[in-house]
C-alpha cells in the first residue's frame, strides 16, 4: 500500500549522523548516496529515505520535490 505522506517526511527528514548530520536528505549529495547504495541502506524508515532520496537523485528527478519542499518543510504542516 502507498503511503502518501511519505515524500512530505522525506523533504523535512535531517540525516540523523555521520558527516552530513543535520543536513535535510534532499540536499544530500549523491556520491554519499551512493556509498550508501555500495554498503547497504540503513533497516527502518531512514534507510527508506534514503534509498529513495538515490533513485531520485541518479535519474535526475530532483524537480519532483520541489514543489513538496515549498510547500510543507518549515509549513508546520
């Protein structure tokens, strides 16, 4: 089943450690990503996140978020 507040968590999540702590997963960059992809994904949400965050970011479908971005990070909502 889809969960369709997935992408809204996924544009206010922050990388929780590591040397982009703090950082939100969107601006992540892609060669971290990518050692992710290499090492495995962390278990649970964060590791969905993030291997979401590579499929977006290897085919260029970063525009997708944009939009999500501005309308619910800082929003409150």
């Amino acid at each position: 089943m889809y969960d369709r507040t997935f992408l809204i968590r996924l544009v206010k999540a922050k990388m929780p450690f590591g040397q982009y702590e703090g950082r939100y997963l969107t601006s992540l960059p892609v060669h971290y990503l990518e050692w992710f992809a290499r090492q495995g994904f962390p278990s649970g949400q964060l590791g969905q996140q993030l291997a979401t965050m590579h499929e977006i970011k290897i085919n260029g479908l970063d525009d997708i978020l944009k939009p999500i971005i501005r309308m619910h990070r800082n929003s409150g909502r």
